[in-house]
C-alpha cells in the first residue's frame, strides 16, 4: 500500500480531536478541530526531516472507514508540501494499521469501568427480582414441613383487587290488560298487541355506553330478520327511559335544544344503515298536565332497501320528552316503526301516554 504522509487526522481513538501522525505512526500530539495547528514539535531524540514528502495521489488506504466531517463530504488537498484543505476540514483517517500512539494507556479507567459494570449489573438484577416480585405467580403445593420457626421463603400470591358490583339491569315490566306501566319513570302507555314482545333486558341496555338510555320498560316487534347477512333483525320499537346524564338539562325550557339534541345522537346509533332524515313536528306539548315535548322524524332508507333487497324503504319515529319536576331529569318515550309494520302504533302510544 502507499504512505500516508504526515498530518492531522480525526483520532481513530474515539476522542473528537485531531491527532498528529508523523507518516509511519501515531503521536500523542492532539488539537481541537476549529483550531489552527501546524506540525507538531518533533522529539529532539527524533531527526528532523529535512523536507516533505511529496505524493501524487490520494491517500490510499487498506480500510477506509468514514467519518463525518465538519463542513464538506470532499476531502481537498493544496500543491504537494502544502496544507490539507480549507480550514476545519479533516481528512479520511489513516487506519490503525500503521501503529498506536507513544503512550502508556492508564489502568484506573478499567478498575473505574469494571466497577460501574458491576454496580449496573447489580441494579439489573434487583430490578428483574422486583418486577418478578410485583407479577403474581402461581403457588406450587409444597410437601408439609414440621419446624418451630415461621417459613419465611414461601411466596404469598398477590390478593386480588375488589371488584366494584354493577348494579342488576332493570327488569322490563310485562303488559298488565291492555297497557304497559313503568314504575321507574312514572310513565305508562298502551299495549300495541301480542305481536309486540317485551325483550329480556339484556338485550337492549348497554349500561357501559353512557349515550345509551337505560331502558326500563318496552317491546319490539321484528320488522325483518337476519336484514344483514349476519344475523341482525331489523324491529320496530316502543321504549320509556330516564334522560341520561350525559346530556345537559335545565328545566322543561330546555326541551326544545334537547330534543334535536337526543335526535342527533340516537340518529347513527339506531339506524346504522346509510339514509336520509327528516323532521316532521317539533314542539311543545303535556303530558297528564306535565310540560313536555315531542319531536317526529322520518328516516328514507329507499335506496339501500331497493339496492339490498330489505323489507322496508321508510321508518317513522318519534321522542316524547316530560318534565318530572325540580331535581329529577325528564322521562322518555322513543317509537319508531317502519313502513312494513302498522305505522299506526306511533300515534296510538302517543295519545296514550300518561304520567304519574
């Protein structure tokens, strides 16, 4: 291979400074790569060349690792015998192969390293016996031991957190003659017939959704089966509930805003099938003399029935708010029908309704 002439290199060491080699090895001599520096002082024991060597070519080297450099990607070079490159620039690092540098390495750094490897792999350990300390592991029967003294390595397995109750579903109360009574929000309402079902309750609340209404009273009745492929029916509804909390309410004045508030919010919940909506009444009204409000709507599902071959095109609906007094939050009434049902149960539970 060529000679790598006399210069500063990066220091192939590891430190960020240049380090000065003299053409056959590496000097103690080192500077910071913004500063100036000439040709370090050559040892008085070492003859002085008397001029530079000349080269040609670029340096060549066996390997060539790359390091990053200051400003430019491209190493520069002057006329041989000048300098290397504009200033703070650095050359491609001669390799180790042309020797180590005169000096002695210090054995304190290895005692001071060895000691910090311990101590991390100490922490290791400890933190590895605490975490598999935290983790509940199972408990292996041990053969009975007789001994006067209190076993102090048997494992004792975490005990489980309390887990908080969740109050029972409501029961949804059977047609008594020929109308449905809900103790819990007072109201009550005509039976639509012995093709309308009372569902088990299970089946209709979802108390983990705080959107969701806890029903607690209502019937169904199966407008298609398995509409979806997938085993879903498609009913018409008849459901009382309390306004859920997550809703604002400030007296029977903010049934209006919270009517269409409740329509919004039920819209994509209970009719997850593309349609279009339309509101047909929206206003105040009472109910056994209590303030309330009623909102009508119309959902047109016309294009998807037509396209899906579904049993239904149009779904009429309606949500009758009323007041139950100061502290309390108003009752409700949900209807909703579609056109392959008897619409008529729409108006006959709303001319029904009562309220205790």
């Amino acid at each position: 291979m060529t000679t790598t002439p006399a210069g500063w290199y990066p220091d192939p060491y590891g430190s960020p400074l240049l380090r000065w080699w003299d053409g056959t090895q590496w000097t103690d001599a080192t500077h910071a790569p913004e500063q100036e520096a000439g040709a370090p002082p050559q040892p008085q024991s070492q003859p002085q060349p008397q001029t530079q060597p000349q080269f040609q070519t670029q340096p060549q080297f066996q390997t060539q690792p790359q390091f990053q450099q200051a400003q430019s990607q491209q190493t520069q070079f002057q006329q041989p015998g000048g300098a290397w490159g504009p200033p703070n620039h650095t050359a491609q690092l001669p390799t180790p192969d042309f020797g180590a540098p005169r000096r002695q390495t210090p054995v304190w750094p290895w005692i001071v390293g060895g000691v910090a490897a311990v101590v991390v792999l100490a922490l290791a350990i400890g933190g590895a016996v605490i975490l598999l300390h935290d983790r509940a592991v199972p408990v292996v029967a041990r053969p009975e031991i007789t001994a006067t003294a209190p076993q102090l390595d048997q494992t004792v397995p975490p005990q489980p957190e309390p887990q908080q109750s969740t109050p029972p579903l409501p029961q949804l109360p059977q047609p008594s003659g020929d109308r449905i009574q809900d103790p819990a929000t007072g109201l009550s309402y005509a039976y639509p017939g012995d093709e309308w079902q009372v569902p088990e309750s299970k089946n209709v609340n979802d108390p983990s959704d705080p959107r969701m209404p806890l029903w607690t009273s209502g019937c169904q009745m199966t407008s298609q089966a398995n509409y979806d492929g997938r085993g879903g029916d498609w009913v018409g509804s008849v459901y009382t509930a309390e306004v859920p909390q997550l809703f604002p309410y400030s007296g029977p004045q903010s049934f209006g805003q919270l009517s269409q508030t409740l329509l919004l919010a039920y819209d994509p919940l209970f009719y997850g099938i593309q349609h279009e909506r339309k509101v047909l009444r929206n206003e105040a009204t009472t109910v056994s003399g209590k303030q309330g409000w009623v909102i009508e709507f119309e959902m047109d599902f016309t294009k998807v029935a037509e396209a899906n071959g579904l049993k239904w095109k149009k779904e009429k609906g309606a949500i009758v708010l009323v007041d139950r007094g100061q502290n309390a939050r108003p009752a409700m009434l949900y209807i909703s029908v579609p056109d392959n049902l008897d619409q008529s149960v729409i108006k006959r539970v709303q001319d029904s309704l009562q309220s205790q």
